[in-house]
C-alpha cells in the first residue's frame, strides 16, 4: 500500500453528511491520515475510517445494557453474601 499525503483523496463517513463520500487529508499523524476534510461540504473532522458514529439510540441502549448487567452482578454478589451470613460456620476439632 501506498504511503498516504497530504491532499490525498479517501473515502471517509462525513457526520455534517451523514453519509461515505471523497476527502482529502488536511493532517497526517504516524503515516495514517489524523484529519481530514469532506469534499461535499468542506467540513474538517477527524478521520474515522469510514465508520459512522453510534447513534443515540445505539448509545442509549448500550447504557442500559451495562446498567442491567451492573445491577444483576450485584443481586448475585449480594444474594450470596446473605445465603453465607445464614449459614452457620460449624468448627469440627479432631483429636
């Protein structure tokens, strides 16, 4: 693969589009392109691979996801700290 430069033309995820189009990279950090420019509506951003950013919504849900599994883990952490509290230790000595 070539070495990347400035003014080069990729295909980046515009966010101010919304959409994949052509961009020529304005920056240049460790031989990949770091910024980058849109050439439909000239919006600099930095350059994401052609991944488009998660929605809200995908965002929203991910929370939610973590928080359920947050409260779950700690139902457990704390069921099993009362059914040891229940049980009795027993001491058996042997002579």
């Amino acid at each position: 693969m070539h070495e990347k430069r400035l003014g080069d033309v990729i295909d980046d995820f515009c966010v101010k589009c919304r959409r994949v189009t052509n961009h020529s990279i304005v920056s240049i950090l460790e031989q990949e392109a770091a910024k980058v420019r849109c050439r439909t509506c000239y919006h600099d951003h930095d350059y994401r691979h052609e991944q488009a950013p998660p929605s809200k919504k995908e965002l929203k849900k991910a929370e939610l996801e973590a928080q359920a599994l947050r409260d779950a883990e700690n139902a457990d952490a704390s069921a099993n700290g009362s059914a040891q509290a229940a049980a009795p230790e027993v001491d058996v000595e042997t002579n």
